[in-house]
C-alpha cells in the first residue's frame, strides 16, 4: 500500500504559512515484491547538487571535517532501545568517529525543552506541537534531501522538519479478541475485547492520540466523540489495565515492537489500523540555536535523512519521511515496509487548535467519564 504525499490533509492550516504552517501526512509502505533490499545512501549521494550544507562548513566534505573536530554530539530524548536508534547511532558512530551522548533518553518533548539550558543538547526529538510552539528556540538548517520532505511537513524557514512517524492502531491478542477492523468493533459484546489506553490521555502523548483516532469520523476529529467512545468501554466493562487488557491502542511501531513479548514468536499479537480513523503522528527534529556541536548536529541530521538513515528507521518500524520519494526512487527497504500493518482512507493529522481544543476538554470532561 503507498499513501501519496500529494495527499496531505490540511493540518495546521489554520495557522498560516509561517512557522506555524501545516502539518501532514506522507507515509507509504512497501508492496512486499521481496525485492531486493537497497545499499545504503549517504548523504553525499542523496542530493550531490545540493547547496543547504553551505552554513560556515563548504561542502559535505568540510562539514564532516568540522563535525570530526568537535568529536562530540549530544541527542535528548532518543532511546536506544526504541526505534532502531541504536544501530543509526552506532553507525553514525562508524562512519565518523563521532561519539554519540544520549540525555535525558526518556525525556517527552515538553521536558526536552526545559532540560535545554542544563543539558544542552544539540538536536531535539520533539512532537510536532512542541517543536511549533517554540521555533525560536532552534537554528534553521535543511538537509540535502529537504525536496524530499513534504511541504506539509517542515517549516519553511527550516526551524524544525518531520523525521519519521505512526499511525494510530489497535493491537489485539488474536488468541481471545475477534479481529477488529474498526474502533467500533470493539464494542461488540462478543468480541472479548478488554481494552487498554497506555496511559492517562490528559498526560501521555499515545493516550491522546488513541482517544483523538477514535473520535474521527469522516476524516474530521471531535474530541466528545472519543471521550464517548471510551466510556461506552467503560459502560460495557470493556475497559482493563494494560497488564490484564487483551486490547491495547496505541502506535503502530509500539505494537509491532510489543509483539515479539506476547507470545514466543509474536503471532498472537495482531496489529491492524482501523479502516475508518487513520490517525497519524510525527516526531520532528530540530537543532538546538545553542547546540555546543552545531557541525556535528547538522552531519546527524544529514545521516537520518538520508537513505540508509531512513531505512534504519524504517527497519525500527516506524515511517520515514521521505518513504514516498525513496520507493519512486527503488532505494526503499520493501522488506522492512511490507512489514507496517496497511492503511485505507486518507491519513489525519491534528491541528494545532484541534490539539488545543481537545487537551482542554479532556482536562474538564475525561475524570467524570471514566467514574
């Protein structure tokens, strides 16, 4: 299945097209031809006749020469453990000698920009939200391939630019829950659906997104919808922790990560995004406007947006960026795409005035319908 960039939703649209312009979807998956895996891209390669690396560093070859000379990048809110961000930084790590300090690895978005002063990080991992609202906070940079990312998807100015993302799933253990197709499938009394958020919506940023996947109808979201939609599970005794669920919804990446503990080769855990709410989600970088690296924060961004980058990440189960443009090109990972569980429908990304909107009505509404 490939979802075309030209397809964006009209997120953020409200906003203008400043710094605060739009926000959308461009995530495809591979057809699952078996054909052969790509060699890996380098950043040179990606784009030969670009000019963006000129900031004070020349060309490709004086960035990576300067980045060498600082020796040092630090990353804030990036695991190891998740995303496949191990084997990109061991790699970046290969490559250039550069060595790679994680801060704060766990870090949410609003908590990496606090930590920004004490730790200061040279490159942000942020939602998209964040990263709007405090544009001023970074230095304007765009990598070789910048064509590549979808207007909808960066800042015009450079300020911050989508890496990679998910949609919104619904992950289910195939052992005792019908297959689901859609949320309201959930609802059915035969169903054996005992359903989990992973965490509180008001507070964690995959919580939110479920309750706002659940509330589309149409393609447009309403947040009432959503917080019905739960305590209807509520009402049905249809609602459990995540330890005694048999439903959780959550990130498409997070449920195909998850399987592989449900059971010894991770068959009975199912994920399947629901056919009538794709709601999709991307992490933004940014570089720090104090990042004490700034050659080797722009060689990382170079690295993550580059082929082999994006293929790292796609191997990590989440949807690169510039997926699209790489599939055109036959440089995609089709192996590790036909492994992202299939879309129909148009993707929806949240506005920032939806996000607002909702965020305040769950703060007044959720507590009294989860009694």
């Amino acid at each position: 299945m490939t979802s075309h960039a030209s397809r964006t939703v009209r997120a953020l649209a409200l906003l203008g097209a400043c710094s605060l312009a739009a926000c959308a979807l461009a995530a495809c998956s591979g057809s699952g031809s078996g054909e052969q895996r790509p060699a890996a891209t380098s950043p040179a390669s990606a784009n030969p006749q670009a000019t963006t690396l000129r900031e004070g560093f020349g060309d490709l070859d004086g960035l990576v020469r300067a980045a060498r000379k600082e020796g040092e990048l630090t990353l804030i809110g990036v695991s190891r453990d998740r995303n496949n961000f191990g084997a990109l930084i061991d790699r970046f790590r290969k490559e250039y000698g550069i060595n790679v300090r994680l801060a704060e690895p766990d870090a949410p978005s609003g908590r990496q920009i606090e930590l920004a002063k004490k730790v200061r990080p040279d490159v942000f991992d942020l939602r998209l939200d964040v990263a709007v609202a405090n544009a001023g906070r970074f230095r304007p940079y765009r990598v070789a391939v910048w064509d590549e990312i979808p207007d909808d998807l960066k800042d015009h100015k450079g300020a911050w630019y989508a890496a990679y993302g998910g949609y919104v799933s619904i992950g289910y253990d195939s052992r005792r829950v019908k297959p689901p197709a859609t949320f309201a499938d959930l609802l059915r009394p035969d169903s054996g659906a005992k359903v989990a958020l992973p965490g509180d919506p008001r507070q964690v940023a995959a919580a939110f997104d479920a309750v706002m996947a659940a509330s589309l109808k149409g393609g447009r979201p309403q947040v009432r919808r959503g917080v019905e939609f739960f305590s209807d599970l509520r009402r049905l005794n249809a609602l459990a922790p995540p330890g005694r669920a048999t439903v959780l919804i959550d990130w498409d990446y997070a449920h195909l990560a998850r399987g592989a503990t449900t059971s010894p080769d991770g068959s009975a855990w199912k994920v399947v995004v629901p056919r009538d709410a794709v709601l999709a989600d991307y992490r933004v970088q940014a570089i720090n406007k104090d990042a004490p690296h700034p050659a080797a924060a722009r060689l990382w961004q170079e690295f993550l947006f580059s082929d082999e980058g994006q293929n790292l990440l796609l191997q990590g189960h989440v949807r690169p960026v510039r997926m699209e443009a790489m599939e055109m090109r036959g440089t995609l990972d089709a192996e590790a795409a036909a492994r992202l569980p299939r879309a129909t429908g148009e993707p929806v990304v949240l506005t920032i005035p939806q996000i607002d909107e909702a965020r305040e009505h769950l703060r007044a509404n959720w507590a009294a319908h989860m009694r």
